[in-house]
C-alpha cells in the first residue's frame, strides 16, 4: 500500500523538524516525524487488512 501525504502535512512534518532543529536536538524531531509515518503506515496497513479504502475512512 502507498501512503499519500498531502502537502500541508508535509509541510506540518517539516514544521516540526525544524522547531527541533532550532532547539538543538533535530534527533528529537526526526524521531517523532519518522513515528508519526510509521504508524500512519500501520493505520494504512490495518485499513486494508480490513478490507477498507483509506480513501473513505
């Protein structure tokens, strides 16, 4: 399955390294943006294991 990430959550994601990364800790920003993809991959996967569209959720 493929995950599409709109641009404003990109943009949302970049947001929060970049606070990170001014803090001084960008290990702390890329951590949390890289768990907020993986479980945004998990809720895809499950979806589908369902047998429903992410699209329609």
């Amino acid at each position: 399955m493929e995950l599409r990430v709109a641009q404003s959550a990109l943009e949302d994601l970049q947001a929060i390294q970049e606070h990170y990364i001014e803090e001084s800790v960008p290990h702390i920003g890329d951590g949390y943006v890289t768990a907020i993809l993986e479980q945004a991959e998990m809720l895809c996967d499950t979806l589908m294991l369902a047998g429903l569209s992410p699209s329609l959720v």
